[in-house]
C-alpha cells in the first residue's frame, strides 16, 4: 500500500491508540462507504461508530459463547413448538424474555430422551450471552466429577467460587447417570450459595421424585430440590424422541417414494 496518504497512516494510528480496531482495520471501506453515500459529518461519525460498536458486540458475543462451552449451536428459533404439544409456547415465549435470569430463578426441563432438553438449554443459553448475561454449560456428570475432585484436593471452595461466576449455569441431563451420596451434598453447595441470586437452568430424564434413585440419599436430594425448584419454572416434555420421529418420518417418505414408483413408470414393473 505504497499509496497509502500519511494522514490516513495518522488515523490508522489514532484509532489504534483509541482502541478503535474496525476503524483501524477498515479505514479505506469506511471512507469509501462514507463518500459513495455522500454522508453528512454527523451521519459520517454515525455510521464509524455504529459499525465500531457492531463489531465489538459480534466479538464480544464470540468469546462468551466460547467461555459458555456449549456441547453445539442450536438457537430457539431452529426449535419447532409443533413437534412438541406437550411444551406451552407461552411459557417458552415468557422465559425467552430472561426476566428470570434477572431475578435470580431457575428452570427445569424434565422429559425422556431425545425431546429437546438440551437444545432448549443451549437456545436460552444463546439468548442470555445476547443479552448480555455470562454463561456457563456443564453437562451434570461433568459438573459433579469436577466439585468430587476439588473436594478430594482440598480446593472446594475455590471451585465453587469459579462455577458460580456465570449468571446462568446450566446443567445438563441429571439423571442419565447414577451419583453416590456424596455428590448431592456437593451439588447442594452449588444451589444454596446461587438461591436467589444466581440462575440455573437444569435438564434430566427423572422427574423430581425420582432424585432419591439418582443420588441413592432420599434426604439430600430433597434438600437440592427444595433451593431448586421454589423459584422455578418447571416445564416437563412429552412424548417421543425428535430424532427418531425425524427418522421414521424420513422411513416413510422413502418407503412412500419407493411404492409409487411402479406406478409413475408402469412399464418398469417392480414387483
Ligand atoms: P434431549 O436433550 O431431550 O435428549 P436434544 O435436545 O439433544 O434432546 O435433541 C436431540 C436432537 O433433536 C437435537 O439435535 C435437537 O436439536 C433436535 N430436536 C429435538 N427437539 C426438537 C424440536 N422440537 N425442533 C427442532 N429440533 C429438535
Ligand atoms: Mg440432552
């Protein structure tokens, strides 16, 4: 860029003091865009800092869905209602408002397999880093092995003090895997000190009277539940798994194709 203006070197400059990267790194387009539109001074200043702030806000969405450590990407506009009766979308429209996560409540999605629990943890998820609020993803047999490892080496506090962090922590799929006595204890822990404060999102397979079985310490588990679920949105999916509906509707439609065959060409004779 041997034809580079000194004055534009001195403005790449500036915005780099200033912190301005996309000025910095997009000075030429900008002005440019600003000539080609004939902007006005004011609508010129706009525009800079409107597409600055663009970028800063797609960069900072970025790094927290990073640090979230989602398992994959699913937005709550990829989930269809249809496929679901059992799910109210008024409740989903209500909690898509995050004025939970404000107020420091927690919401439980309970059902079997395969119905959406994680994509709609990973989807509020993606609504709350937009809006702003940090997240945290762990899925719950991940989350217990790391507080039983910390309070192995003498460091439980200071992990406590890490997981809690986040405005939403999600745990996932509490129930696919049994836990010893010592883990509810743990995970007890967790929810008193985030009770009213902190929001947790968590998905499991078992309903809430059956977290005896999965922590084999009736006593314990009701004491998880009770900081859990008393501010709390309870939703409970029913019904078959998505992707095996997805499948066998896939079955169908080939099955459907391969009947009608013989009849579009008569002549080929499938027998
Ligand atoms: P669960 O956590 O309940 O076992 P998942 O959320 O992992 O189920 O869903 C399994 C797969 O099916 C995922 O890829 C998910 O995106 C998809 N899926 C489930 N329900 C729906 C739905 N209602 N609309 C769109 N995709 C869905
Ligand atoms: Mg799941």
């Amino acid at each position: 860029m041997s034809t580079e203006r000194p004055v534009d070197v001195r403005l790449r400059k500036m915005a780099a003091r200033l912190k301005l990267s996309y000025t910095r790194d997009h000075l030429h387009e900008l002005l440019e865009s600003v000539i080609t539109a004939k902007f006005t001074p004011r609508e010129a200043l706009e525009y800079v800092f409107s597409q600055e702030i663009e970028q800063r806000e797609a960069n900072r969405i970025k790094q927290a869905l990073m640090a979230a450590h989602f398992p994959y990407e699913r937005s709550l506009s990829g989930f269809d209602m249809t496929a679901q009766p059992s799910l109210d979308p008024g409740v989903i429209r209500e909690l898509s408002r995050l004025e939970w996560i404000e107020a420091g409540e927690n919401v439980a999605i309970f059902g079997p397999p395969g119905v959406g629990k994680t994509h709609l943890a990973i989807a509020f998820g993606r609504l709350a880093i937009e809006k702003g609020y940090p997240v945290r993803f762990y899925s719950a047999a991940a989350l217990i092995a790391l507080l039983e490892k910390a309070h192995k080496e003498g460091n439980l506090e200071a992990k406590l003090r890490e997981i809690n962090k986040p405005k939403l922590l999600i745990i996932d799929e509490l129930g696919y895997l049994p836990f010893g006595p010592q883990a509810a204890h743990l995970l007890f822990h967790l929810v008193c000190r985030r009770y009213e404060k902190k929001s947790i999102l968590i998905t499991g397979n078992r309903p809430p009277s059956e977290w005896g079985l999965i922590f084999g310490d009736t006593a314990a588990a009701a004491a998880v539940l009770d900081r859990l679920l008393h501010h709390c949105t309870v939703m409970t999916i029913l019904g078959d798994s998505y992707r095996i509906r997805h499948c066998r509707k896939q079955e169908v439609m080939s099955r459907t194709a391969t009947v009608t065959e013989p009849e579009e060409q008569p002549t080929v004779g499938i027998a």
